[in-house]
C-alpha cells in the first residue's frame, strides 16, 4: 500500500494560496509543494513532511498530525 502526501483537503480554493507563495513560506521546491497539492507525494526527507504539516495546519486553521496528512492508495 503506497502512502501519499496529500494536502488537498486542506488547500482549497477558498485558500487561494500560490504555489509560489508557499515556496515564500516553507522554503519548499515547487515540485514537492504541487505533487503534495494534488495528493502525489510519496517520497521526500523527514524534515519536508514536518514542513507540509505545517504548511497544511496554516490552511486548516487548527494544529495537525503528521498522519492526517497522508492518503492510502
């Protein structure tokens, strides 16, 4: 089972952040930070996910965990 990074839920539209914009923030490639967008990132360095954690928790307005980033496929 391939788990994914998928911050879609939390980077909606109603957000209108760019992707250039959360480079700015999470110091991020844009590669990383589109695939985690669309909900394909499935690979990356530790320090990477604590990055989209928090980039995520920003979006969401509220602290998440680690886990309610991911998806299974």
């Amino acid at each position: 089972m391939t788990k994914y990074v998928d911050l879609s839920s939390y980077w909606t539209e109603d957000k209108n952040i760019s992707i250039q914009k959360a480079k700015e923030m999470t110091g991020l490639d844009k590669r990383t930070l589109s695939s985690a967008k669309k909900g394909q990132l499935d690979r990356g360095h530790f320090e990477t996910l604590f990055k989209l954690r928090d980039l995520a928790s920003e979006l969401a307005g509220k602290p998440l965990t680690l886990e309610e980033i991911f998806s299974k496929e």
